[in-house]
C-alpha cells in the first residue's frame, strides 16, 4: 500500500505538468507524516489491544478465584454453624450433667472448652477469608473500571485511524480519472497507475510533452 501511495504522488506530478519541486516536495513532506501518525497509531492502537487482553485474563483469574473464595467462605459458615450447633447441645448436656455428676461435669467442661476453642478458631478463619474476599472483590472492581478505559481508548484510536484513512482516501480520490484509480477494500485504499504514467524503460523523464 505504502508503494501505491508513494506512486500516487509521482502520478500527481505528472497530471498536473511537470509540478514544482517544491510542490512535490510538500506533498512528499505530508505523506511522510500522514505514514508515520498511521504506524504511531498502530502501534498505539496494538499496545492498547494488548493490555486490554492481559487485563481480561487478569479479571478472569480474579472473578476465578473470587469464586473459590466465596465457596471456601460458605463452607466455612457452614461449619461454624454446625459447631455453634454443636456447642448449644453441648451447654444443654452440661447443664443436664451438672445435676448428676460431678467428674461428668469436669469431663464436659473439657469439651466444652476445646469446642469453644474450636468455634473461636473458625470465626478467626471465617473472617480472614472475608477480609481476602473482600480485597478480591475490589481488585476485580478496579480491572474492570480499567479494562472499560482502555476499551475506549482503543476505540478512540480506532476512529482517529479510520478518519486518517478516510482523509488520505479522499485526497487521492482527488486524483482519479487522470491516469489514477483509486479503490476501497477491506479497509485498504488501493491506488493504481495507467501505463502511460509510468516511466519508459531507461528513461529518466518524469513527464511527456
């Protein structure tokens, strides 16, 4: 493509009679730039799409381990319920055994201790993976605020990238219907020459009487 347009502007100073050099010049100045903010804006543009994909994968992985999060949290609920559950029945039989036995009794202050001991230990781990959950949840929120800037920045480039190409298409359309045909496809612009444009073999003049 970078061929054809380069082309496109020998063939405008052929239509137009032997231009001057500095016309040429100009024009030749101007696409050069016009190609550099079209690869600036490309690598830009590729850039973005990159971390745009690594920010999915990353929101990926979090909303994953988010989810094994909240699982490990539920079920550490459900065991903190099943011992508080546990430890009631346990205080009812404590009550119960109080009446009849004293070496039962101390039996059942020992277990009552450990189960305590244990309820203490799962409400510890219970909030621990609150507070992770927590954090996880606030990551994601902020790879997800990210990820939407990006997606706008990349569609931002995109529609600078398609007004370029939009400027430069017309600006050789300019041009057709002598000795240029100019073409849209795919998102391309495609410029072609008639022969009589083109130099003779061996010859170094750029224009014909």
């Amino acid at each position: 493509m970078i061929r054809k347009v380069a082309l496109a502007m020998v063939v405008l100073g052929l239509t137009t009679s032997c231009v001057s050099k500095k016309i040429y010049q100009d024009l030749e100045s101007k696409y050069a730039d016009l190609k550099k903010e079209r690869n600036a804006l490309a690598d830009e543009n590729e850039s973005l799409t990159a971390a745009k994909n690594q920010l999915e994968l990353d929101k990926n992985s979090l909303q994953s381990e988010l989810d094994k999060v909240k699982a490990e949290r539920d079920k550490l609920a459900n065991d903190y319920a099943a011992t508080k559950k546990n430890l009631d029945n346990l205080k009812s039989s404590y009550a119960a055994l109080e009446k009849n036995s004293n070496d039962a009794l101390e039996s059942n202050m020992k277990k009552n201790r450990e189960l305590l001991a244990e309820l203490e230990a799962k409400q510890k781990a219970l909030n621990a993976e609150q507070e992770r959950l927590n954090k996880l949840k606030a990551d994601l929120e902020a790879s997800s605020t990210r990820l939407a800037e990006l997606e706008k920045m990349i569609a931002d480039k995109e529609a600078a990238m398609n007004k370029l190409k939009e400027s430069l298409s017309k600006a050789l359309n300019a041009f057709e219907g002598k000795g240029l045909t100019v073409e849209n496809r795919n998102g391309k612009v495609y410029v072609s020459m008639e022969n009589k444009l083109l130099f003779e073999s061996g010859s170094w003049t750029v224009c014909r009487s």
